[in-house]
C-alpha cells in the first residue's frame, strides 16, 4: 500500500536528477541598453541554496553594505562565451553502421 511522506524534500542536487524542484534564493538579472537609453533584461542566473558556490554569491550580495562592491567585484571578473546551437547530419553520434 502507498504511504504518503508530507516531510519536505531535502534541498539537494540529488533531489533535481528525481524530478524534485528546487526553487531559486534569488537571481542575478542581466541586461543591455536598449537604443532609448532604457535597459532591457537579457536573462537571469537562478541561484539555489544547495550551490555551495551560489549559496556564498548569494549571501556576498544579500549584504546591503557590501553589495555595490560585490557586484563591481563579479563584473570585473566576468567572462562572456557565446556557443551557437548547432544542428543537422554532422551533429548525430557516429556509431559506424
């Protein structure tokens, strides 16, 4: 017989491979200047709790005395990378038959 468990599931990256879903601590946005000097939001990076690395990105810009410097800081180290989706043919795995 199915028992039902109404304990929380624990907040883990093991848990995401199970279909469970971890909600996001808060979001780093991105964006670019729009041509009428607007901003316009280009994405957003979820971070989650159970991202040792997220978890201290997130607790360094929770800190409202510190945050300008933080963000200055993560700015100043970003590294941009742009990888096109490529599809077709050369894509498919070559399993030789």
């Amino acid at each position: 017989m199915f028992k039902q468990d109404n304990a929380a599931p624990a907040t883990t990256a093991a848990n995401n491979t199970r279909g469970n879903f971890e909600p996001a601590i808060g979001f780093v946005n991105l964006y670019l200047p729009s041509r009428d000097g607007r901003r316009v939001k280009l994405g957003a990076v979820p971070l989650k709790a159970s991202n040792e690395r997220e978890k201290a990105l997130f607790d360094a810009l929770s800190n409202k005395e510190n945050s300008e410097a933080v963000i200055a800081a993560v700015l100043s180290k970003l590294v941009m990378d742009f990888q096109p989706v490529t599809t077709g043919e050369g894509n498919l795995f070559d399993l030789g038959v």
